[in-house]
C-alpha cells in the first residue's frame, strides 16, 4: 500500500527518462494499481487488454487516468487507444510524445 502512494503522488517526466524508464514506471503502475504481479513479466509488445496483460475496459480507463496524473499530460485524443491494440510500448511513447508536447507549450 505504501508503495501505491509513493507512486501515485510523484509526477514523472517521460520526456527526461526515455522510453526503458516510461515502460518501467508502467509497469510498476500496472502492478501496484491493476493487481498485474510484478514477477510477470509485461512484455514491450504484449497487448494490454484480454489475452495480453488482461485489463477490463473500465480498468483501462482508470489506467490512463493514472498514466495523466502520474507523468502531468492530459490525453486527449483517444483514438490511438481506442483503435489500436494498446501496448506497454505504444502507450509509453504516446506518454513521451504527448509530454514533450504538452511541456514544450507550458
């Protein structure tokens, strides 16, 4: 529990910690938060719905809202998540590229 709060109350920069360090923190995220045991491993290319890291629809949702409070973006366009497979890699650098963006507007 004390570990969920760790990680929920910092804010990451991706831009700053690459795309290894992005899929890292989500990795600890998925964990912590989804109940996604951290001795399995997530592999970069391992979809996360159904039959890859198995999150429900409304968990992904919670997911992403993790993902926005947890590096400071705002996602707004949901398309590449809605209609792509999402996975670990993919999401990690939407994450860096939205943040290089929204920061580099602030």
């Amino acid at each position: 529990m004390e570990a969920r709060r760790k990680l929920s109350t910092m804010t990451v920069d991706a831009g700053q910690i690459g795309l290894e360090g992005t899929m890292g923190v989500l990795r600890k995220l998925l964990a912590d938060h989804f109940g996604v045991s951290p001795s399995a491993h997530v592999a970069d290319t391992d979809p996360l719905f159904s039959v890859g890291v198995g999150l429900t629809s409304l968990e992904g949702i919670e997911f992403l809202c993790e993902v926005e409070k947890l590096f400071n973006i705002r996602i707004k366009d949901l398309d590449w998540w809605t209609y792509e497979t999402p996975t670990l890699a993919a999401v990690a650098q939407h994450v860096i590229d939205l943040t290089r963006q929204q920061h580099a507007t602030s």
